[in-house]
C-alpha cells in the first residue's frame, strides 16, 4: 500500500504495528476511537499531538485493508 506517509512501521514502537508518524499512536486505537462515536474533533481534543491528516489516513488505512478478498477455492488472499 502506497499513499500513507503518515502511516508509519518501527519494530522498537509498538511492536511494529501501523503508527501514526512514529509515534505510540496506533491506527487501530484512532479507528476503535471513531467506531465507538468519537468525531474527529474529540480526538483531537484528547490526543493533541494528532492532526486532522492523521486521522484521516488511519481510517483510509483501515478502509484499505478491509478490501482483502479471500477466494474460497483456493484460500488465499488476493
């Protein structure tokens, strides 16, 4: 996946799940955010250091990756 500059990968932060710019950000804390009815805003508010890029490439991160189709003759993904 290409287009996530903000979307980063380090084995020492995190264990290398997907991060915001290096920081002890994950996409997936910013994603349950949004799925339990924080706005955009609220997140900001709480995590100042984040900008509205951020969030925004964290949710289209994880839209991407829902896209994975896995065929049932074969078993793999595509």
């Amino acid at each position: 996946m290409t287009g996530y500059d903000r979307i980063t990968f380090d084995p020492q932060i995190l264990g290398g799940r997907a991060c915001i710019r290096g920081m002890r950000m994950s996409v997936s804390l910013i994603v349950n955010l949004v799925a339990n009815g924080m706005s955009a805003g609220q997140i900001q508010a709480e995590y100042p250091a984040l900008e509205p890029e951020d969030i925004r490439q964290a949710l289209q991160y994880a839209a991407a990756l829902t896209n994975e189709e896995i065929h049932p003759l074969t078993g793999h993904p595509s």
